[in-house]
C-alpha cells in the first residue's frame, strides 16, 4: 500500500456548566508522514486549543481564540512514522473548559514513492449555459488542478492543494452553446503527478428557468424542555430546506432572539439563563424564497432538578477492628457529577455513629473513612445518606450492612498432587477462610512432618504466606521409594484454634518414553532432528529428566554424542548434520533417559547412506606381458553426470589365484603388486581440459604370468566408496628362431659353424636373448655330447657360434642339434635339427631352419646325402623399429598449462612476459613403441576437442579486439605447440592476420603488454 491513511475525529459536547469530548468514526480527513488534521465539535461556541508532542508532557501548542462550535487544527511539519500525543481544550463564554487527549502515528515518509496517482472517473455535469461542474477521482489523496479554455490550449486554471481522493471544480461565467476542452492534473504527496487527456463539454444554448420555491424549512421542537434556574443555557431545534434556510429565530413568552443556523441545526444561548417558572419556547426559520416554517412549542421547566445518589460499600458485612470505607456518587438528570454538594452520613443500628464525607478528585466521588473498633455491637446497621446543593432538591439515600464476630469457616491443608516419587518436590497449600468466604491472611502457622507408617516425628514446619494461601515445600529425597508422609498444621486466630493433616505416598515413577524422528534414513549434509516424550505411569509429562543420547556406527562405537532441550512438553533432539566422512550403514540411537533413581535406554535406528558414483576403467589392451606399460583412463561421474573433480582414486594390481576374492573383496597377498595414484583431472581457465583420471603404470618383469585384476576404489565427499574391479591376462611374449648351420669336416675332426635369428611377435629383433644348445647321438650311439651358447654379434645382427668336434670324442653317425633361446617377459623358444657327421676331407653338411611367423614362400633344397630339407624365406612386415608414439607425460602437461595461467595473469596485468611453450611441450613426450600405445592419452584426446572449440570461437569472433581475443592467440599457439608434436601437424590452427596485427600493436592500451610475447610465436 502506497500511502497509509490515518483518520482522527474528535468531538466535544458541551453541557450547560461542563464541556465533555468523545471520539466519533473518522469520515474524510487524511493524515500523512508530515501532518495531520484533528476536528471535533462542541456544542457552546467556545475557543479551539490543541497541546502536542512526542510524550504526555505534549510541550508545543496551537491556539485559535474565535468562538465557534466546529473545530479544526492542522498540525504541520511532523517526523515520519512517529506516534504523537495530543489534548484538545475548548473554553466557552462563561469560562467552563473541557478537555480530551489521545495520540496518532504518522505514516512512512514517501521518498521511495515514484508512482503517479491514477485518475479515473473523469466527467462534466451540471451544465447550464454559464457554468459546469468537473469532476474525477484518484487512487490516493493528491491534489487538484484543472486546465479549460475553449481549445487545447486550455488558457484558464483552477488548483486545490488540499489532498484528496475526490475531485471536483465548479465553472462559472462560461459562454453559451459553446464547447470547452479541459485537463485535470492530481499530485501525490511524493510530488509525482498524473495527467489526464484532452475533455470537452459543451455550454447550453439557454438559462433554464428553475421553477418557483413554494416550500417552507421544516423546523424540529425546541430542547431541552428543562434547566436550571439563573444558569446559562442553550436551546436548538433541527432546521431543514429544499433550497437553503436562510435565518432563523428563538421566541420565548412571544419574544423574538436571533438565533444561529449551522450543520442543520438553529441555536440560542441565554448566557443568564432562564427565571424560575415555565416558558413556552419554539423556533421559527425562514428560506430565501421568503417562506416561513414554525416548530412545536414546548414548555421549558426552569427550576430545582432532581439529584441521583449512589452509595458504594467494599462489602456488606464487617468484623470489629476493620475500616468502614463508604464511597458515594451524585449526580444530576443528565448524569453529570455534582461536585459541591454537602453530604451528611449517619450509621444506626445497636449504637449510632456520624460519619464524615469528603469530595475526592481521585475517584470523583465523596469519601468517609470509619473504624469499627473492637467494642463495636455486632448486629444490624443502616447507613444513611442526605445529599443537600443550593440547585437542587435535597435527597437521602440508605444501604444496609452489619457487625458479626469473627470465626474459622475454613482450615484446610491439600498437596499438589496425588502420587509422588523420589526427587519429586511435595507443594502444600493450607487455605484458611472466615465465615464470610474471605481468606484470612494474619495467621501463625506451625506443623509437623511424621513418618506416615511409624509416626516418628521427622522434621517441624513452619508454611508461609503467598497470596490469599499458605505454603510450605518439602523435597523427598532418593531413598523415600514405599514410604507414607503426614503433614500436620496447627494455628490459633482471634481466640479460635484449627488444625488439618494430610497423607502422601511415594511411588515409583514408570519412566517411559517416545522418540520421533523427522527421517531415520539420511544422507551426508542431512539434518537429524527429533523430539522425545519422557511421561511417568499415569501419562503425565515428567520434565526434569535427564536424556542424553549416543549414536553408534553398524560395529557398536559411539560416534556422536548429542544433547537434549526441554520445550512445549517435549525433548527437543540437538540438531546433528550428517559429515561427508561417516560410512554407510545401519547406526543406533542409544537414548539413556534417567531421573534418579529410575533410569530407561531405548534404542531406535537410524540409516546413512549415499549416492553412488558412475566410474568406467578403459585399458589399452585386454592382455599385457612383465615389462610393458599399461595405459589407463578412469572417467567419474556424480549420479547427474557431472565428472567428479574432487574425487581421489586409489587402485592396485594383483594376480588372481585359484580364489579370486573374498567376501569382504580383499585378494591373498603376492609379490606382484602394482600400487596405483592416477592423476586428477586437469583445471584451466575455469574448465577441465581432461575429464578422465589417468595413470600408466610399468608392469615388473618378474611378474609371473597369469589372470590379474585391477582394482580402484574412488572416493568424493558425500558419496558412497565405488570400488571397480577389472580383470586382464598376463602373458610371456613369444620368440621365434631363426637358425643355420654347416659341418665342415677334416680326416680327424670336424667344425660346427651356427648362427640364430631371434624376433617377437611384431618381427622385431631381440638382442639380448641367452642362446644355449646341445650337440648330442641319436639313441644309436653313445656319450659324445657337446654343450655350446651363441653370443649376438652386433656387426652381424646375429647369435653366431663355433664347436670343435674330435673323432677321439665322438664316433661318426647321426646327431641332434639342440637350440634353446629365453629372455625375460618372453616364452622360451627351441629348434631341433638332426645332422650325420663323418670324417673326412671336404665333407660339408648345411642346415636352415627358418622362423615360424614369416614362413610365406617355402622351396626345398638339397641338405646332403639323402637330405631334402624345407626352406622359406620370410616375408616381412612393418620395417623392426620405425612404428613408434610420442605419449604425454601427465605432471609435464600440468606444468606447462600452469605456466600458461601465469602468462595470462601477468598480461591481464598489463605486464610483459616471455614464455616458450614450444620447448616446454617438447619434455612431456616420450617415444614408446606402438605395441605400449595402444590408446591415445586422455589428455591429448580433449586437447583436440578443445581445438575444435577453439577454432569455432576464432570464426564468431574475428571482428573483436581486446585482451580476450589476445588470451585466445596464446590458448590456440599453445595447442598447436602440442599438437605438432603429438599428431606431425605443422599448425592445426590458422590465426587471423587481423588478429595477429591487432594483438601486436603497441599503441594498443590494452594489447601492449602482448607485444614480447606473440612476436617470437607468431613470425
């Protein structure tokens, strides 16, 4: 509500000697943040005074000494939403004044206020050939100004500063037939104004005639029809017309008094009042037209009135030694107080008494104070009452009462309740009354307290006071369980004894309780709250005991220990807020509810639990030998599909045996163990370039081969522990031999020349293989075995080696040659190759045994004698040792982007710097074979989505200049740096040559800074 309206109506009615005030339903005064109008009427002329300020003290006042019964006071320049006081006087001819007070709150000042009044209801009526009446009305009190002329440049202006919600201007002197265009305008107190459009109304062509008034005023009977005697006094009557009353008069007795016409009503005033006797009175009023109306005339009584007396008594029967205090009240027809009289009091029955009255402004009444001393008869009395006043008739008045001697009607001692136990605190209340139903108050009481079963005497007590009772308060102590307690109290008042007793027993108290919880089922962050009712056997509330309660975690160990409050009957539970940390789970409340000495544990149950996280495992290959590097990706997830940034991820990798796992997930110990910490996703600018955590862990080469499992536990705050387990093969890898060999031979010895080839699966040599072999007799012969091992000739690329043969060693026939070729993480592989070996000069025995995997094109070819051996030439694959990858090094990529976010800070500074991200991209590869990089690193896969991001923002924004767009160029080298090394681009990222002129341009307030650092990345 834009503007609080405040009304204030005050009337004051004046009596012939008193003037009296009264409030009245407002009607249309307004009161706003810096005034407000008080009105009220009397009904004497008299003078208008208002007294106010902030307290009853008042301190400024406003005066206005004219004479009239219709006051108004404006009081300006007040504090917004203050409350004031205030008093209203009024002083008559004669001198008698009347007063009122009450108090008003201003309204909010209305400085925020920007809204103009709205204007509504805008029309034109009245109209004649001369004038009109506008009018219109506002949603809020506001001024008033109308604009009106014969066109739209109105001319003519009518205003009202008064504030109102209803409007209206009358026009006078306006032409005939003729057509007016008016404005109205309303202005708030805020001073926001609101504005109509253009009106128009039109003029008659003629005056209309108004026909003749033939109606006389219609005049009500004088009053009052009684006053007294010498004494100002005012006569009205109610006056009405259809036109206007124009004059009135007051005849009295045939004589004629000019008499006032105001609000409806004609008045006279006698200021010497009327003679003692009868006069006939009426009022006759005349209207413009000259027509004449008459009231009824009445017979106005001026002589003694009659008085009313009323006498007031505390109470109708006394004892001796008490106050008689007699209180009377006289008032006139009216009911106005008479103040002056004289008062003459007399107290008859056994004896007579006078009594003595006295006016008293406090109770605005006649007072007499009499002591009925201790040697009063008692019986019936009768209090006589005279009232004499020079202006009115003397009056009597009686009232009844009576003496009666004082006795104990009532001596009664209760207890607060009917069961008690241990602790508990018994109340007493001993009620003593007279006769009459009074409490008596001046007693001496004394008692006892004995035990209920033995009657031994346990301890004297003495109640007390407290009101219109008597208590006393005993605390029964632990050990009272079972027991009976009597309490005796004795007392002795004016002459007369009384004693009472009561007995109580102790019980036990039957503790019980209920617990209630908002929700036993709750989630990291959540609220624990309850309330627990704590009531004995009988149902009822026990308040003072003491709750405490212990929340246990699924083992039994107290994690939390929480408080209790007692409020509106129940046992408030301390609010407890779920940590991140607490594991999920079946908890138990332990409530442990004691008032000595019973005590109670309940138990209620209570379950956390939390959401769990979304985590997938990606690995480069579903099986891996001792030695290799495994590339890992772990993307986390929140249930909303948000990557979890904070979650930390653990992991290992063990071997899997006949068990796999346990119950409980724990695997047997071996010594293969690969500990994992997989790096957290990677923050720039604002956002994670890599979602996923990644780790590439080397698997030892004495691992042994088998079925592994990888295992990761991930952990955020506030979410369930998500363990993953993922299985893969370990397996050797396998060799493959190529081999030759010759036999020359001589008359008494021979030599055994041979050479291997050793390649892995991928055709790629390996070097340092242990090469032994055997030269050993078929079944037919005996002894002669020879043990030999190839050594790798670098020069040749090859494992040669030679063995002596003497005849003197081994006989001449058939052989097995006997290779075995091993290296760590691979499968050991062998050939067997038979061979006849003679004695003689020249003899020559070749063999060849190629390579499984390259055998492509095979051809026979002669061994020797009846030797017909298989030979194929293998056919190669991807040339040895050209298949490689540059992987990232995860930590490198850190640092070289914290370096970046440094270079942005200091530029954004408007500080040059010089960084070379080339370089520092250059250290986070590393060239690995192409069977360890099987997967793209995480990081360079959303390195590239970033890049085509990026590329995009290039597009939409080439026509920019600023800081952002430089940031941009050194985002976009940055990609290119890692991407040239990574993916062989030149520059994945075209940069705009107006960008490039733009951010090295030195004039340039805000690229200045960026000179020294895109120069040497962009030439």
């Amino acid at each position: 509500m834009k503007k609080i309206l405040v009304f204030i109506f005050l009337f004051l009615s004046v009596i012939p000697t008193v003037l009296a005030l009264s409030i009245i339903p407002p009607s249309s005064v307004t009161a706003t943040h810096e005034l407000v109008t008080i009105t009220w009427t009397t009904d004497n002329s008299s003078t208008t005074e208002i007294e106010y300020g902030k307290d009853t003290t008042y301190g400024t006042n406003v005066t206005n000494e004219s004479m009239t019964t219709s006051h108004t006071v404006t009081l300006t320049g007040l504090s917004s939403s203050t409350t004031y006081y205030y008093r209203a006087k009024s002083r008559d001819a004669s001198g008698v004044q009347a007063t009122a007070s009450s108090s008003f709150a201003t309204t909010a000042s209305p400085s925020s206020d920007t809204t103009a009044p709205s204007i509504s209801s805008i029309s034109a009526s009245s109209i004649t050939n001369e004038s009109a009446a506008i009018s219109w009305t506002t949603d809020e009190s506001a001024t008033s100004e109308l604009e009106y002329g014969k066109d739209t440049n109105y001319g003519s202006v009518g205003s009202n500063s008064t504030l109102k919600t209803s409007h209206k201007f009358t026009l006078t002197g306006l032409s005939s037939s003729t057509t007016y265009h008016y404005r109205v305008k309303s202005k708030d107190v805020s001073n926001n104004q609101g504005v109509s459009g253009d009106n128009t109304f039109t003029t008659l062509a003629t005056q209309i005639t108004q026909p003749s008034d033939t109606t006389s005023p219609a005049v009500g009977s004088a009053s009052p029809t009684s006053v007294t005697p010498n004494k100002q006094s005012t006569f009205s009557a109610t006056v009405s017309d259809n036109i206007g009353v124009k004059e009135c008069k007051l005849v009295k007795n045939d004589a004629n008094y000019t008499a006032t016409v105001s609000s409806g009503a004609a008045s006279y005033t006698f200021a010497s009042g009327l003679p003692e006797g009868t006069h006939n009175i009426y009022f006759e009023c005349k209207d413009d037209a000259g027509n004449v109306g008459k009231g009824t005339s009445v017979a106005v009584t001026s002589g003694k009135q009659s008085i009313q007396i009323k006498i007031n008594l505390p109470k109708t029967t006394y004892y001796p030694n008490e106050f008689l205090d007699p209180k009377i009240t006289v008032t006139d027809a009216s009911g106005k107080l008479v103040t002056d009289a004289y008062i003459k009091g007399n107290l008859t029955g056994p004896k007579t008494y006078n009594l003595y009255f006295f006016y008293s402004s406090l109770c605005d009444c006649y007072k007499a104070s009499y002591y009925l001393s201790e040697s009063i008869s008692t019986g019936d009395y009768t209090l006589s009452i005279e009232v004499s006043h020079s202006d009115f008739k003397t009056t009597s008045a009686d009232a009844s009462l009576k003496v009666i001697k004082p006795t104990i009607q009532t001596f009664t001692i209760t207890a607060d309740k009917k069961d008690y136990f241990s602790g508990d605190s018994v109340a007493l209340t001993v009620t003593a009354k007279d006769a009459l139903g009074n409490a008596i108050k001046d007693l001496y009481l004394t008692g006892e307290l004995r035990d209920g079963d033995t009657g031994k005497l346990l301890q004297v007590i003495y109640p007390s006071i407290l009101g219109d009772v008597y208590i006393y308060k005993y605390y029964l102590d632990y050990d009272s369980v079972g027991k009976k307690y009597q309490f005796t109290v004795s007392t002795t008042w004016k002459e007369q004894k009384a004693n009472a007793s009561t007995t109580i027993t102790v019980g036990k108290r039957g503790l019980n309780a209920d617990v209630v919880l908002e929700k036993n089922v709750l989630s990291p962050k959540d609220v624990l709250k309850g309330r627990i009712k704590v009531y004995d056997k009988d149902g009822e509330t026990v308040k003072d005991a003491s709750v405490g309660i212990q929340v246990k975690d699924p083992q039994g160990f107290a994690t939390r220990y929480l408080s209790t409050t007692f409020k509106d009957g129940f046992y408030e539970i301390e609010s407890w807020t779920v940590e991140d940390w607490f594991a999920v789970g079946n908890y138990t409340m332990e409530i442990k509810i004691s008032k000595h000495p019973e005590e109670i544990v309940l138990t209620k149950a209570i379950e956390i639990t939390k959401q769990k996280l979304n985590v997938e495992v990606s690995l480069d290959k579903t099986s891996y030998k001792p030695n290799d590097r495994m590339y890992m990706k772990i993307l986390v997830t929140y249930p909303n599909g948000t990557v979890a940034k904070d979650a930390w991820v653990s992991g290992e990798v063990f071997p899997l045996f006949a068990e796999p796992a346990t119950k409980e997930g724990f695997y047997k110990p071996s010594v293969c163990r690969i500990y994992l910490s997989p790096v957290k996703p990677v923050l720039y600018k604002g956002e994670f370039i890599q979602r996923y955590f990644l780790d590439s862990p080397y698997i030892p080469s004495e691992c042994s081969t088998g079925e592994y499992a990888l295992k990761l536990t991930v952990n955020a705050p506030g979410y369930a522990d998500a363990e993953i387990l993922k299985e893969f093969d370990l397996a050797l890898a396998k060799l493959f031999i190529e081999t030759g060999f010759r036999m020359d031979s001589q008359v008494d010895a021979a030599n055994l020349v041979m050479y291997a080839e050793v390649k892995d699966e991928n055709g790629k040599s390996v070097e340092f293989a242990a090469i032994d072999g055997t030269l050993s007799p078929t079944e037919e012969l005996k002894g002669c075995v020879k043990q030999f091992t190839l050594y790798y000739d670098y020069r040749l690329k090859r494992y040669t080696g030679n063995q002596f043969i003497s005849k003197y060693e081994c006989t001449e026939g058939k052989y097995i040659i006997h290779l075995e070729a091993s290296s760590t993480s691979y499968e050991k592989a062998e050939v067997v190759q038979g061979v006849v070996l003679q004695y003689k000069e020249g003899y020559e025995y070749q063999g060849y045994v190629p390579s499984t995997p390259f055998e492509s094109a095979c051809k026979e070819v002669s061994c020797g004698e009846n030797c017909i051996q298989k030979v194929c030439t293998p056919v190669a694959a991807t040339p040895v040792g050209e298949c490689f990858n540059f992987v990232t090094d995860d930590d490198c990529i850190n640092t070289c982007t914290s370096t970046l976010e440094k270079a942005e800070e200091a530029i954004s500074k408007g500080t040059a710097t010089e960084i070379d991200l080339k370089a520092c991209v250059d250290k986070c590869a590393t060239k690995v074979p192409c069977q360890g990089s099987g997967i793209s690193p995480a990081a360079l896969e959303l390195m590239i989505q970033k890049l085509d991001e990026l590329k995009k923002e290039v597009k939409e924004t080439k026509e920019e200049v600023g800081g952002l767009k430089q940031m941009l160029l050194f985002i976009i080298d940055f990609i290119n740096s890692i991407l040239s090394k990574y993916l062989q681009q030149e520059q994945a990222i075209t940069i705009p040559s107006e960008v490039v002129q733009n951010a090295t341009n030195a004039t340039n307030p805000i690229t200045a800074g960026f000179v020294k650092v895109f120069k040497p990345l962009t030439g």
